[in-house]
C-alpha cells in the first residue's frame, strides 16, 4: 500500500462523519423547501376562500348578531340602570348645561330687544293686554317669542283610559301610552283630594304641556309644546267647548274616522 492509497484510507475516515452530517443537513433544507413550496401553493388556494369569508363575514354580522348585541344591551341597561345613569350623566350634565346656556342667551337676547321696544306701539299694545288680561309682560313677551303649538289632541274615553279619536301633526308621540298615562293620573289625583265635583286640568309633561278639558263621558288631551299660560289657556278651552258644542253629536263619539276627519279641519290650522 503506497502512500497515496493511506491518505485516502484516513481521509474516508476522517470524513465520513462531516458528509453524513452534511447529507442530514441537505436532507432538512429539502424538507423545509418542500413546506414552504407546499405552504405557497397551499396560500393561492386558501387565501381566495379567505378573502371570500371574512367579506362575508363583515357583511353578515350586522344582520345576524346585530339584533342579539342589541337586545343585550338593552337586559344589561335595564338591569344595571343606576351604573348606567352613573357612567353618562357627567357626559350629559355637561350637554344639557351647553345647551341651556346657549338657549338661555338667545331667549335673554330676544326679551331685551322686546323691552327695548316698550316706548314703541308694540310695547304699549303688549302693556295694554297685559292689563286686560292679567297676564303679565314678561309672560306674554315669552309667549311671543316661544308661540305655543298644539302638537296632539286626544278624545279619551272617561274610565276606561280607550282613545276614541286623535289628531297629530308629528305622529311623534304614542297616544295609547299617553292616554294610559293620563287616566291612571286623573283618576289618582281625583280619588287623592275626595272632590268628586273637581276633575284634573293641566299635566306638565317633560318639554309638554297638557291641557285636559272634561266632558261628561269623555275628555280631550290637548298635548302643547311652547310658551302655556293663562291667555293661551282661556283661547284653548273657549275653541275646545265651541268644537264640542257645535261640531260633534253623540254619533262621532262612535265613529272614529268621521271624529278624527273633523279633528284635522278644525284643529289642522290652529294658531290660537
């Protein structure tokens, strides 16, 4: 054995454990390349049918989970009204102050432009209805400048609490909530003070006011937004006993559409 042939005897031995590492490395490498190559072809497939499902997704879930959210936060509201009104009323406190300064400001603006006028014949016509009437400047200087408006009105059974008939401008205020609302309040009140020859009148009702004017099987709800006072309140009650008196028999208090059709052409262009 020369030389040449024991070099190359050591070098197998000396090297066999590098290439069969090497070979373990290669193999690895040829593994991961598969994974990746597989992972990409796998990506073109999937990755549409992603797509395709998180559009969907977006789309439908307002439609299906949308009404559960909601009713949910209606039990948690409900059931958890004192940390609710805790958690908003600072964010409305603020809200309602901005807005009431900013009202107060226009309406304190509008009533100094009015007495500024108090020289004028408009001034002096205002002072004299003010004494004819009782009602006092100011009160008919707000009356001027917030002009009462009949939102609703309501002929309501005596007793029962059942609307016979109804007219409204807006359309924004349940009636059969309201007038359940009214008949337990005037039955309460009326049974509270043992009078049975005084029946209830007026209800302040948030930003409304409501005018009751009885009968003697029914009464009409008169539901006003704006400035109510006095003067307001004798037109109100003289064009609600005219209407009464001279416009409806015993025969509309049965006939709901022949009562409301009548509602409207009386009341539709009211400015009292």
């Amino acid at each position: 054995m020369n030389q040449e042939e024991r070099l190359s005897i050591l070098k197998d031995i000396l090297l066999t454990d590098e290439r069969e590492y090497a070979k373990k490395v290669e193999e690895k490498l040829r593994v991961v390349e598969d994974i990746v190559n597989r992972q990409n072809k796998l990506s073109e497939r999937v990755n549409p049918i992603i797509d395709d499902k998180l559009h969907e997704f977006v789309v439908e879930i307002p439609k299906t989970l949308g009404p559960t959210i909601t009713e949910a936060l209606k039990t948690e509201i409900k059931n958890s009204q004192d940390a609710v009104v805790e958690a908003l009323f600072p964010i409305i406190g603020k809200m309602i102050k901005k807005y009431v300064q900013h009202e107060m400001q226009i309406l304190s603006e509008q009533i100094n432009a009015k007495m500024n006028s108090a020289f004028s014949f408009e001034g002096l016509k205002r002072r004299f209805m003010s004494k004819k009437t009782g009602v006092s400047e100011g009160d008919l200087i707000l009356q001027s400048i917030a002009q009462p408006t009949v939102e609703q009105i309501m002929v309501i059974e005596k007793g029962s609490g059942i609307i016979i008939s109804e007219y409204s401008k807006t359309q924004s205020i349940d009636e059969d909530m309201v007038s359940g609302m009214l008949t337990a309040i005037k039955s309460f009140a009326e049974d509270a003070f043992e009078k049975s020859d005084q029946e209830l009148q007026y209800i302040e009702y948030d930003s409304f006011h409501l005018h009751l004017q009885n009968f003697s099987s029914y009464y009409i709800a008169v539901v006003i937004s704006g400035a109510y006072n006095i003067l307001f309140k004798d037109k109100l009650e003289d064009k609600l006993l005219d209407f009464a008196q001279n416009y409806i028999n015993k025969e509309d208090l049965e006939d709901n559409d022949s009562f409301s059709k009548k509602l409207k052409v009386y009341f539709g262009n009211e400015n009292l």
